[in-house]
C-alpha cells in the first residue's frame, strides 16, 4: 500500500530535448553510465542544484510560452535504503565502486527507476518571444480559449504542470 511508504520530492533538471523520452518513459537509471557515482538518476533536494543541468533550449516558434525555456521536475522518491542520499549512516551515502564515493549533501541518487515518479513539470519560460514581445502583449489565442488562465499562463515565466 503506498499510503503505508515513506516518500520525499525532490528535483530533477534535464536539457529540453531530453524531456519528451522522460515523460514518454519515465526516469531511467541505465541513461548515466558515466557520471560520478555512476548509473542512476540524479535528483536533488535543493532547486537551484536542478537548474544546472536544465540548460534552455528551443521550444516552438509560435508558442504562447516563448521560444526558450527550461523543464524541470518535482519527484516524489521512496525513502528507501537503496536510495543514496547525504547522510549520518554512511552506509546511506556511500556508492559502492564510484569514482565519487559518498554522496554530497543536496544530492540524491536513485538506482532503481521503480523509486521515483514525476508527479509535477516546472517550465521556465524566456521573457521575450523571438519578435521582441513580451508574453501576455498582443497574444492571439484560438477561439473559445480566450479565458482567464491562458491569458494569465502567457504572461507568466513558470508553468507548472500537474500529473
């Protein structure tokens, strides 16, 4: 029963272009091989750790949105032993046959793919589309989505999107 399971959320920061395999399929362990402490999935506890592995990328041309923009994701992680986090048991934070050998603080390494699941999307949004407009300014939307929240969405640099 999951109700009866620990869990905690943390952040997740992958380039643009990785996002769709991510949300199609899911965080993969076996997608780091090389990284300091190996395969796995890299999360964090801290948002501005994510950010640095979110570098911006290209989005749709005509977007509400912008052009440019980041994702992030908010995970909820099983409190498991397997899960390596920073922590006084060593044994809680020491990757058997890392280069990096403990675990810093801030950061969380989940081999197994069945400990975390995405349960929100962050997406950061550039201020300025690519014809100088600032979102929200002179925006068309379709007919019969002229409501409220899309107005409100188009001038906005953080969507957040709910599972």
């Amino acid at each position: 029963n999951s109700e009866d399971v620990e869990t905690f959320f943390a952040f997740h920061g992958s380039r643009l272009d990785n996002w769709f395999s991510i949300l199609s399929t899911g965080l993969q362990q076996h997608r780091t091989k090389t990284a300091l402490f190996g395969e796995g999935i890299y999360l964090s506890s801290e948002l501005g750790v994510s950010l640095n592995f979110s570098s911006r990328g290209v989005g749709w041309e005509r977007s509400n949105l912008g052009r440019s923009m980041s994702c992030l994701a908010l995970a909820e992680v099983i409190n498991h032993p397997s899960v390596k986090i920073h922590h006084e048991d060593a044994s809680r934070g020491r990757v058997a046959g890392s280069e990096g050998g403990k675990i810093p603080e801030n950061y969380i390494l989940v081999q197994d793919n069945q400990m975390v699941h995405i349960r929100y999307l962050l997406v950061y949004c550039n201020d300025v589309t690519g014809k100088g407009q600032r979102h929200g300014e002179n925006v068309q939307l379709a007919p019969g989505l002229g409501n409220r929240f899309l107005t409100w969405a188009s001038g906005h640099r953080l969507i957040l999107l709910l599972e």
